[in-house]
C-alpha cells in the first residue's frame, strides 16, 4: 500500500513539475510558434498552429541585417568577458589566497554596486559616454558590459580559488616549483573549470544585458537586444517579425547554454552544496 | 647530509608569540619527533624549517649553511602533508614526477626513479590513477613518494597519519620507520600523538606553549623527565601525580609514580585503595582506583590479577622509580 501512495504522489509531482515547466517555456515557445506564422495569422488570436512561413524570417534579415547585430553580440559578449577575466582573475586571486582584515569588506563593497538601479546613473554616464565619443561605439559598450559583471565574476571566481586548499600550493613550493611554475602547472589547471563556467556565464549576462545596451547604441555597435527592440517601432507592431527577430536573438545563446548545463549549474550552485 | 640547526628562532603572528625562542640540533640522519598538544607550536616549527612561514628573528641553518631567508625550494627538503596534499589533476606518476621536473631531470632519469619510488611504496599498479580514486593509505604513499623521489636531505611530516583508521596509522608508523631505517635520511616528524612519538624518535622534542620543555630519546623522557609537563605527556596511561602529604613525605611538591611502578596485592600494600575500573587486555590490567589519603590513581597489574570494580587493593610504589618534582614543577635530583 504505502508503495502505491508514493507512486501516485510521485505522478502528481511529476504532472505539477511539467505544467510549471511549460508555463515557464510557453513565452518563449509562441515566440517561436508566432514567427513561422504570416504577419495576418499573428494578430488574429491565440493559434498554436502556424503556416510554417519562414517569410518573417526572411523580411527581418532583409530589413535590417541579422547578421551585424549577432556580430556585435558575440563581439561585445565575449570581449568584455574576457576584459573581465583579465582584471578579475588577478582580483579574486589575491583575495582568495592572501587576504586582509578588509578582503570581506572589498567584496561586500563590489557586490554592493549591483544593487543600485542602473536607471540612476544613467544620465552622467551617458553624458561621459557622449563626451568622449564612446556612444556607439563597441570599445564603449565592452567596457561597458565588463564593469557591470565584473562584481559576480570576481566574486564567482573568489569561491573557487578559495576552494583550492593553500596546501596543495605549499606543497608545489617544497617541491622546488617557481611562482610561475606554480601558475602554469598547479594553480591553473586547478582553476580551469571554475573560470570557465564563470567565462560561460558571463558571457550569456552579458550578451542578455538590454538596459545598456540599447540606451548607448544606436547602429553601428548594436546587439541583438537593440536588434529586437527596433521591431517595437514607430511604424507599429509586427508581432511576427518581431517574433522572428527575438527567436533569432536567443538561439545562439540558447544552443550556448545547452551545450554547457553542467558547467553552467555548477557554476551557479558553487559553494551552496559543499 | 641533512643538519639542521635552529639558533634563538622566534616567530610571532603580531602580537601573538607562538615560539618565544628556540635552539635545537638535529643531527644528519636522525629521526627527530616534535610532539606537544594541539596549538604548541611544533607544526609553525616544522613550516619555519620549510620555510613555508618566516622567521621573525634568529637563524635556521642546514648542514651549516643560513638558510633563514631562502625560499621553500632552495632548501633541499621535502614535506609530508597532513592533507597529502596532492595534486588532484596529475596522475599518481605525475604527482611523483612533480619535484624532478622542476628540478629539470630528463624525462628517462624520471621515469626510472617514479618507478623506483612506486617499487618500493607498493603503487605500481595505481601509477595512473588519479588521487581522487585512491585510499586514504595509498593517496599517504603518494605523498612519500613525492617526497622520496627528489632525494632531499631532509624529510618534514606534518601529522601525516592523522587521517587514517587507527589500523592503517600502526602500519604506516612501521612504513615510515622503516623508510627511515632503508634511507637513512633525516627526518623531523610533527604528532601530537605520544605513542607514534615514542615508537618512532630517536630523539623526541617535547613542546609546550612555543617552549622545548625537554629533549631526548624515548627513555631517557621516560625514565627521567625533566617537569611535571613532560612526565604527564609521555607515558600511556599517564604517569600518576601525587600532591599533598604523600608528597611532603619524600620532600616533593608532586610525586610521580608511573602505573607500572605501583605494585598491586590483594592482601597488605602501602595504600589501601578501591577499585573503580578495571580495564582487562588481557596481557595487562589497567586498573583505575581511588586510594585512601592520595587520590585516583592509575595501577598497571598483571592480566591474571583477577580483581573487579568495588574491590580492595593495595598498593607499594617502587620507591627507586619514584620521581620527586619541586615548587617550580622541575624534577628534584635523588635526595
């Protein structure tokens, strides 16, 4: 008996999990179900069944150029998260293995900046951005998307260094290792899966990030978030291109990720489950 | 050669001394064990060697040359972790090739002396195996391993056999005793464990609070311990201590009596004392009693002695193996 309880329990649970699952999916499935649709099928109403037209698909590339903006995604994402890389590796290094009485205090500071609104400061830095000629500019942007992730990718990185035991490099040291050798052949090998998923991550932030992105381009450094924004146009809606440019804005990232889920939850749930 | 001489070492985390101020002479080959209670300073000593930790003043020299200011790897040691410390990416053959490439052997020179080492430390057959997959007691033949293959002049173990089931610790000690024997190497040996200290040492360093409170071979701490500190730290079970009267009666402030040392008789003794508990192992007994006028006291009996808890017993201490200690707790010479 009570294994038929936990059977039927287990169903229910199973059932309820699916229907969260898809509830939380379904946005982005009628996206992809609304941009195979004709532009008339889409402002109709509620049809999960499309025509299978790919004619948006083929109007937004005409229109405004998929590839430019993907370009400048890939561009942007992956060179201000390796700038962040650059600058945080060092940071959390230090911190994770030589810290100070003010180390945890560095770190609450850095986190601290992520808890501004962004919306707040805005202004002055559009003003600094218009001034020195980086508005639009992709050096401007990377900068740009680097300072924000940097606080979680040094923060990322400090809980993995701090999980390499301080041993392990003492040893290296008594086995006649250089400071370099150790680098090149103790610590960095060690440290490889804990960069690369925080590189991993950063890089879906960055290339998810729109607030700045879209307030400080205008063509030439857009992403894809300014790529779907201009689909929301002046000229009114057009739910099925602008379906199709969205579809086309979260594929790379979304194939990214898939490929990458177990470096990916185990950078997200580091340190939480030891 | 691996001489090593501390001259008026000092070390200080700011305010905190931990050694107020320490010389010791270890000669080349011996097996040296630092042993003291947790926080005595014996493992800051041992990384001071190393040079894993400065110096806040005085000199270490190794075979007479001053080394205080050299880094870990131009001292010529080698160092045994509590943790192992291995390294988990690199094979169990890497791990012990680790210190001859950085030495820059030739690939040949190093594979022959990685399987040298496996040879002698039973890991043949794990050689390319990560740690991750090994047992406690391999993943510390490892590490010896790593420290045997680089031929260094001497050995530092950091409680190495602290993370093994007592089963494994007796067998290691053997190993590691043995090694000793076969290389004839120097070896400072860091424990808080007495027994692996008197099993092991040819020289035993008692430490207290950052101070040598005495140092000397197994026996010679045995029979002839300099304080009251050494007396009760070496010796298992420990050496009975003695205040008051009984102690006043040989002019001592504290006598001590060994559990050995104290006859047991079921019929007419010194004391008269009842039995609390009596631990039978079977080739000895260890009795725990309560003594009329003296207090609890610790009796090593023969394993027939036959006698259980509530029962009478009296006791006679060997009076020639009675140890008399002052005011200051330093050891009064034979009156």
């Amino acid at each position: 008996m009570a294994r038929a309880v936990t059977t039927q329990h287990k169903t229910i649970v199973t059932a309820a999990a699916w229907i969260v699952a898809l509830l939380i999916f379904f946005p982005i499935l009628y996206t992809i179900i609304t941009s195979f649709k004709s532009e008339q099928e889409a402002i109709q109403g509620f049809n999960l069944i499309p025509s299978g037209t790919t004619e948006s698909y083929a109007e937004v590339q005409a229109q405004s150029g998929y590839f430019h903006f993907f370009l400048n995604s890939v561009i942007l994402s992956v060179g201000s998260t390796i700038l962040a890389l650059i600058i945080a590796i060092p940071a959390a290094w230090s911190m994770a293995f030589s810290p100070t009485r003010r180390t945890k205090d560095v770190l609450m500071w850095m986190l601290s900046t992520k808890m501004m609104p962004a919306v707040a400061v805005l202004f002055p830095i559009y003003l600094i951005f218009r001034d020195t000629g980086l508005l639009d500019s992709r050096i401007g942007l990377m900068i740009m998307l680097m300072l924000i992730n940097l606080p979680i990718v040094v923060w990322m990185l400090y809980t993995y260094f701090r999980e390499i035991p301080g041993e392990i490099l003492e040893a290296a040291r008594m086995d006649g290792a250089s400071l370099w050798n150790e680098i090149i052949y103790v610590l960095t090998p060690m440290a490889v899966p804990g960069i690369a998923s925080t590189m991993l991550l950063n890089i879906i932030l960055a290339w998810n990030e729109a607030f700045w992105t879209i307030r400080l381009t205008t063509t030439e450094a857009a992403p894809l978030t300014a790529f779907i924004s201009s689909f929301s146009s002046p000229q009114g809606l057009f739910w099925a291109k602008l379906s199709a440019a969205s579809t086309l804005a979260i594929a790379p990232i979304l194939i990214m990720g898939w490929f990458s889920q177990k470096q990916l939850v185990r950078g997200l749930t580091f340190g939480a489950v030891k | 050669m691996g001489q090593i001489a501390l001259r008026n070492v000092n070390k200080s985390f700011g305010a905190t001394i931990i050694i107020p101020n320490i010389n010791l002479d270890i000669e080349d080959g011996e097996f040296v064990v630092f042993v003291g209670p947790s926080g005595c300073g014996k493992s800051t000593l041992l990384r001071l060697i190393a040079g894993l930790e400065d110096t806040t003043s005085g000199t270490i020299q190794i075979d007479g040359r001053d080394v205080t200011n050299e880094a870990p790897a131009k001292r010529k040691l080698a160092m045994v972790f509590q943790s192992y410390a291995l390294y988990p990416h690199m094979t169990v053959a890497k791990n012990i090739a680790f210190p001859l490439k950085m030495a820059g052997e030739s690939p040949e020179v190093i594979d022959r002396k990685v399987k040298d080492a496996a040879r002698v430390l039973n890991l043949t057959n794990y050689l390319e195996r990560r740690p991750g997959q090994l047992s406690g007691g391999q993943r510390q033949r490892v590490a010896i391993g790593r420290a045997i293959v680089r031929q260094p002049s001497a050995f530092l173990f950091d409680e190495p056999l602290s993370n093994l089931d007592a089963a494994l610790r007796g067998t290691m000690r053997l190993e590691i005793s043995e090694l000793h024997n076969q290389l004839k190497t120097t070896m400072i040996y860091v424990t808080h464990d007495q027994v692996e200290a008197m099993t092991m040492a040819d020289k035993i360093v008692v430490l207290n609070a950052g101070n040598v409170e005495q140092v000397g071979s197994p026996l010679e701490l045995y029979n002839r311990p300099k304080n009251l500190f050494v007396a009760g730290f070496i010796g298992s079970p420990k050496m009975n201590l003695i205040e008051g009267a009984p102690a006043a009666r040989h002019g001592a402030r504290t006598i001590g009596i060994r559990p050995e040392h104290l006859n047991a008789s079921k019929a007419s003794g010194e004391w008269k004392a009842r039995v609390g508990v009596a631990e039978h192992l079977g080739s000895d007994t260890f009795l725990h009693v309560h003594a009329d006028g003296v207090g609890p006291l610790t009796v090593r009996a023969g394993g027939e002695i036959g006698l259980d808890h509530g029962q009478d017993v009296y006791l006679t201490p060997d009076l020639s193996k009675l140890h008399r200690f002052g005011d200051d707790g330093q050891a009064m010479l034979a009156a």
